[in-house]
C-alpha cells in the first residue's frame, strides 16, 4: 500500500469525466503474512520480522560482503540463528555451516581449551556456568577477537585457555558490542 504521489482530480467534459490519481489503494493479499504479526507483507517493511527491512534484505547491504538474504524467511539459510543475529556474529546468512558455536573444548593437563570459528576484528567473550540454564555466568574471560581472517568473511580460529575448577561446566560465547 502506497500513498498516491499526487492529488486527485477530475477533467470534465460534455461527453466525459476524467478522473486521474489513486483514489483508493487496497491490499491485494492480505492474508500474506509471513511473520504473522497481523501486518500484511504488502504493507511491511520487514515481512519476516527480523529487523533487516526487506529492500536492505533484497540489497544483501547490510552484510559484508553483500548478501542478500531472503525477505520471506528471518532465518535465510535454517542453521536456527536468525539473519539479524547473524549480522552480529558477522557469519554467512546462506551458509548453513557458518554461525557461532564453540566448535571443541580439549582437556590437557586440568586446561580447558575452547575453540571458535569466528571472524576478524569481531569482539568475543566467553561465559562459564554452573548450569545449562545459563542462569548466573560465574566467570567472563577477557575480550578475545583476532585481526587475521582468511577469505571474504575473515575467517579465523579463536581459542580460551583456563583451568577453573569446578566440577560442571557449561560454556558460552557472546559477541561484545
Ligand atoms: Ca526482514
Ligand atoms: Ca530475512
Ligand atoms: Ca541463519
Ligand atoms: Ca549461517
């Protein structure tokens, strides 16, 4: 639905009448929706409700590099994480392998080393819980992040030593904005 750009008017005439503009505009269908928040797509910015309007979507300009993302889908490659979230963490939002995860924990020697695929000049902090509930973080490492990535989305490895003793552990990683 668009606002018509110019008023309407009316030519007359002895044989006819001429009118010229919208005057009404109406949506086409209404029942599509594909965030479901009541707001039919033709009248939405953002039709799937992930904040990335669907023009910056269409454009792929909000990511570097460009990609566009689907503007029917919040979640454009089904990796679970969002093409919003995925701006955040920098990742591929039409690779489903490329999202943020802690891709190994080692145990050597009492160390607890924990591994991230993550991209240059992105700030990381690790969180430790006691449980999977994320409730209470009980330690936050210093911020991590790396100045050398390798290809378009520079790629690189991170990692977090530490040998806190506790007896569970559940890690998490944030990206620190
Ligand atoms: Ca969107
Ligand atoms: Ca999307
Ligand atoms: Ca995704
Ligand atoms: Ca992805």
């Amino acid at each position: 639905m668009v606002g018509q750009p110019v008023a309407v008017s009316m030519l007359k005439s002895d044989a006819n009448v001429s009118f010229s503009g919208f005057m009404y505009t109406f949506v086409m269908f209404p029942a599509r929706d594909a965030d479901n928040d009541g707001v039919p797509d033709e009248s939405s910015k953002d039709n799937d409700g992930d904040t990335l309007d669907d023009l910056t979507e269409i454009q792929g300009i909000a990511f570097n590099p460009v990609t566009p993302t689907d503007t029917q889908l919040a979640d454009s490659d089904w990796d679970g994480v969002v093409d919003q979230l995925e701006l955040v963490a920098g990742t591929d939002p039409r690779d489903p392998t490329s999202y943020l995860k802690i891709n190994e924990i080692n145990i050597t020697n009492q160390n607890f080393v924990i591994n991230w695929k993550g991209r240059a000049n992105i700030d990381y902090q690790v969180l430790l819980y006691t449980n999977l509930l994320y409730t209470n973080d009980i330690f936050a490492s210093p911020t991590l992040s790396s100045t050398n990535g390798t290809g378009d989305w520079e790629i690189t490895w991170l990692s977090w030593t530490n040998n806190i003793d506790i007896d569970a552990k559940y890690y998490r990683i944030n990206v620190v904005q």
